[in-house]
C-alpha cells in the first residue's frame, strides 16, 4: 500500500525539476512512511525524434515482500517501469505462470507481476489482476503512459495534463505542488458536492483536473489522452441460479475472498461494527486464522448511533481479541485535518470515526479488513425498501395528493436517526418524481430547489447546463430491464460506493499508514452479486437475504434480525449544542469564502431553523462546514 505520483513532460523547458518531483512524493509520505524513491529520464527521444521526460516518485507501506520490493519497478531490460499503489491477491498465482514463461523475478512483492505481465498482455493485463490498485507504468519502447484503477475504485487516481506537462498522483495534493495546476475552483463541482456530499469522477473540485473512473485505464501518447474501459460489468444480464446454487458459490467466493486478503507480511486484524457485513468477515477471518484475530469497533456516547455493545456481542462469540473506542463531540477537532488529507470537499461525516477507527487500529495492526460493500451488493440500505415500497404505493394510491402528507412534512425533525417522522418525511417527499429521480431524493444532501435558494446570481450563472441528477441516472440507466431494488442496488456499486464509501476508508486509513482490505469487493462477487435475481437478495422488505442463508450459523442471530444502524455521527444534535458556536463562528464569520457562492442571508436562516429545531439540517449544516473549510485551507 503505496502513494505515487509522477508526470511526463513534451518541452524539456516545462521539465518537473528534481525539487518539485521530491514534493510531489514527500506529500504524499503518510501513505508510505517505510520507503521514498524515484526515477527519472530527462532526455528520453520519441519516435518523431523530440525530447520529452518522464519522472516517477513512490512512497512505501510494506505489506508483502517488507524488505524487498522496492519500486519504482523494471523489466529485465529497463523498457518498462511502474509505480504501483495498492495489493494484487492473485499475484501468486500469476507470478508461477510467468515464470513458466521464462520471466525473472528479482522480488517476492506482486508489483513486479504487473511489470511482467503488461510484457505479455499489454494493456490487456488489468483484466487478469484481482486487488485494488492505482498503476503507471511507463512503456518507453512506444513512448508513452498508462495509468490504471481498480474496478471498483478502492484506489484513488488523479491526473491533469496541462502546459505541456502530464502530471498524475495518488492524491490531489501531489499534482498541487506543480505551479499551476490547481488553481480555479470548477463550480460544477461544488454543485454536484453540495448534491451528493462528494465530487463524482471524473470531475474534481479544480477545473482541468480528473479522476480516472474505476475499472478504465488511460493512455498519454503524443501529447494525447484516451481513456478505455477495461471492465465491461453487464447489469442487465440476470442468471437464472436456483438458491442452493448461489449459496454455494457466494460461500466460496467469499471464503477465497478472505483467504487471499489473510496475505501479510505484518500484524493484521479486522473492523468490527456489529453489523452484518464485518460480522460476516470477522467470522469467516477467524475460522482461517490459528490464533483470535485482532478486532475493533468505535462507538458513541449516544445510544442511537452506538453499536458497539453488538460488536462486543459478535466478539465474544467469535473468540476474537477485541478493542472498543469512542468518539467525543470535541472529536471534530481533527476537521483540518480531514480537510487537508481528503484534499477537496467530502462531506460524508462518517469520514469522523473513521478516521479515528483507522488511527487506533493502526497503534496495534498494519492491515484491518473491512465489511465494506454488503449493502449494495446484497440489498442492505433500507432506502431500497423505501424505494420498493413508494413503487408499489405509486401505482395504488396518488399518496403524494393527500392531505397528511403536507401535515407530516411540517412536523419537526427528530435529532433520532430512526424517528418515525424523519422517515416519513424523506419517503413522503419522493412522491411524484420518476423512479430515479425518487430515488435521488433519499441520497441527496441538498434538493435543487434548496441549491438554487442558496446560491448568488454570479455563481449560478456560472454554473454549466449540467445537472448532477446525470451522473446517477447515466449509472441507473445501464441496469435497464432488471427489478428497481437491483437497478438502485447496481447504480450504488458504481456511483456511491467509489465516490463516497471507498474514497472514505482510502484517504482515513492511509493518512494513518493502515491498509484496509474490502473482501465484499472481490470483482468476482460483485459479478455474482449483479447477475443474482432479485428474490435471492431482496424479498417482503427485507434484504440480505442470502447471507443470512450462507452465514446465519456464523454469527449470533440478532445480528440479522436488528434494525440497520449505519455508521455516522450525532451531527443534528451536537450543532445544537457542543458544536452551535463553531457552526456559527465559522458558517457566518464575517469573511466567510462560501459567501462567493451563497448568499449569507440563506445560510443564516438554515442554521437558525436548525437550532430552533424547526428543520434537521445536520448533515446540509457538515456540508457547508467542510466546503467552508476547505476554502480556507486550500484557496
């Protein structure tokens, strides 16, 4: 688990000098502190006879192969060299059919397996890899770039090519030590964050810099960029599996799952929530281990977002060694730290106890698996039964005309995050709207009539024809024909959980050198996941169905049966209380920088209608505290 970073440039006297190059690298040193180096050519030709250069900066977390596996990484003659962030599981197996192709390996690491085989299979490669991992390789015998990402996105990837120069990196702060590069804000971006609490690839919050999609590779070649799709997922395919079928390969899909990611060199252990998915991990960990696996769980002096108790439950029963920590309201004192490691705006307040989880766990292990990816794979988010449900009500009852639902609206908003009347409020409110704009109503932060109200007439004249609703209705579109659970389920897998979930756990546990691996995220079950029928997944309200046909006998019943909790914090009631005066010292300071977007008067009045308890604004309220943050961080 690595950091990398780079660039290529086409005018020698636009040449990433020695001292930029160590910036680049050194900025990103929290994701390797167990090794720096680079590479360089200065002066290498093209085949139109120009000078151009190529530069590669690494940053080392020692995993696999702990004293050897140095990168950057080269072929026998020195043709090919990569930087590699990441774990490829396969890499044993793939590295014993190189082998028989009369390839040396000088490392025991699985980077050098991607050297080896791109000499084989080109681009092609990336197909063969199962792992979560950010790649450049350099192909100097045709003068040119590849990069590449995971297919689920675990793996962050950025990049830019602008003054002749192409720059790439782990993390936006990497290519924001070149001059020039990350200088104006893209306000499409701020629109689409303040809709989804984070900036969809392949936007980001700087105009003229990307992200590279999950399961795509880019090439740079001849002062050109093209982007290819390596993993075709086909979501309207559904398989015609009976249940026993699919139990026994979703068993022992995931069980190979947990076996390949047991791979490590150093300390590892497991989160442990309470709830079904790291349960389900935690379990299958402990029956491969010899010894109790390393557990931890972070909870709250709030009952309503503590689960703790649960985690200590699957624990004992497990025989697992097992640490709970908590989280304080004076916890949000890590913000600036948040906002310089997450590097734009990522409004998904769970990054809180994460962050610590990933900063505890790592006092006592290097690698922590995570249940990561059981609800989108397996129908876990009660907003599918919601959606399931408004479904059938919609083709029996205009429900959205009648006169309690107006009543209902006006209730206030309960700081409990399973209130009856937060809940009715949400459904209620997705009445009347296509099926995935309903379905955009339960996932976004702010609804575009509220968006709109708070912007200045110079921001919203600046902002592009293009309404975020197109990055989740592209996504709901390529599930055409399938059930509406598998089609949100499916658009989830693509949108929220790279975007959101894995952008989440990457930027918190590597900013804390802790590697975490996500089972759950095995390509192949995600495969077998979308391809299930519905009824296997989802039925009578109820998802999960077949993990708890799979695991049932593996953790304590309960576990199954309670009310989904997530993972999140008391944001409602702490702006109320412990956190009212930061919210508004910062919110409505004087020389706010939001106010070049909004307009103040608007802000004011949302947080007064929250603290008032007229409205829960929470998580709009985290929303504006982290672009504010931002702001003055990086601006």
């Amino acid at each position: 688990m690595c950091g990398i970073t780079g660039a290529v440039w086409l005018d020698p006297h636009r040449a990433i000098s020695p001292s930029v190059l160590s910036q680049m690298t050194d900025c990103l040193a929290h994701r390797g502190p167990d090794q720096s180096s680079s590479w360089r050519c200065d002066n290498h030709t093209d085949a139109a006879g120009k000078s151009m250069g190529i530069a590669l900066g690494f940053r080392r977390l020692s995993i696999i192969d702990v004293d050897g596996a140095q990168q950057p990484l080269a072929n026998e003659d020195h043709s090919v060299q990569i930087v590699f962030n990441g774990e490829i599981y396969n890499y044993s197996t793939l590295r014993r059919r190189l082998q028989g192709s009369g390839h040396l390996f000088r490392t025991e690491g699985d980077g050098e397996t991607i050297v080896h085989l791109f000499e084989e299979m080109g681009e092609r490669c990336f197909e063969s890899l199962n792992g979560m991992f950010a790649v450049a390789i350099w192909d100097a015998s045709r003068h040119r770039l590849i990069l590449a990402r995971d297919r689920i996105g675990q793996k962050p990837l950025y990049y830019a090519f602008k003054n002749q120069q192409f720059l790439f990196g782990s993390e936006l702060k990497s290519l924001a030590e070149v001059p020039g590069v990350c200088e104006k804000i893209n306000a499409k971006a701020i629109d689409s964050f303040l809709t989804y609490q984070y900036i969809p690839h392949p936007e980001t919050i700087w105009e003229g810099v990307h992200k590279l999609p999950p399961g795509h590779f880019l090439i740079f070649e001849n002062g050109q960029i093209s982007i290819h799709r390596y993993w075709n997922l086909d979501l309207q395919q559904q398989s015609n599996i009976n249940a026993n079928e699919a139990q026994e390969q979703v068993r022992e899909i995931l069980n190979d799952s947990i076996k390949l990611r047991l791979q490590s060199d150093v300390p590892l252990g497991s989160f442990l929530s309470g709830g079904i998915d790291s349960s389900i991990v935690t379990a299958l960990a402990q029956e491969q281990s010899t010894e109790p696996i390393r557990t931890f769980s972070i909870g709250f002096p709030v009952a309503d977002f503590d689960e703790t108790s649960y985690a200590a439950q699957v624990a004992s029963h497990l025989g697992t060694e097992h640490q709970r920590f908590e989280v304080q309201p004076n916890g949000v004192e890590i913000l600036d730290q948040l906002v310089w490691h997450y590097d734009e705006p990522f409004g998904d307040s769970s990054a809180v106890p994460t962050w610590y989880l990933s900063k505890l766990t790592r006092q006592e292990v290097t690698v922590a698996l995570s249940g990561d990816g059981g609800d989108e794979l397996f129908a876990g988010y009660e907003r599918y039964r919601a959606l399931w449900l408004s479904e059938k009500l919609q083709k029996i009852l205009p429900i959205h005309r009648l006169p309690g639902n107006q009543l209902i609206r006006k209730l206030p908003d309960s700081n409990r995050r399973r209130s009856l009347s937060r809940r009715a409020k949400r459904f209620l409110e997705a009445f009347g709207q296509n099926t995935p704009r309903r379905y955009l109503n339960w996932l976004q932060i702010f609804p575009e009539e509220l968006r709109a109200s708070l912007y200045t007439g110079d921001f919203l004249a600046s902002l592009p024809n293009d309404d975020p609703f197109d990055f989740l209705e592209q996504n709901w579109n390529l599930s055409e024909g399938r059930d509406i659970v598998t089609r949100a389920s499916t658009t989830d897998l693509l949108t929220y959980l790279p975007c959101d979930l894995c952008t989440k756990v990457d930027i918190a546990s590597m900013a804390n050198s802790l590697e975490v691996r996500q089972p759950f995220l095995d390509y192949r079950l995600v495969e077998l996941a979308a391809s299930l029928p519905v009824h296997h997944k989802f039925r009578g309200k109820r998802g999960k169905l077949i993990l708890q046909s799979c695991f049932g006998n593996k953790i304590p019943r309960e576990i199954f049966t309670r009310s989904k909790m997530g993972f999140g914090i008391p944001i409602a009631g702490w702006f109320r209380n412990e956190l009212k005066e930061l919210m508004q010292d910062t919110l409505l300071a004087e020389d706010a920088r939001t106010q070049q977007f909004f307009q103040r008067e608007r802000i004011e009045s949302l947080c007064q209608a929250h603290v008032n308890q007229e409205q829960n604004h929470g998580y709009r309220l985290w929303n504006l505290l982290i672009l504010e943050m931002w702001l003055r961080r990086w601006t």
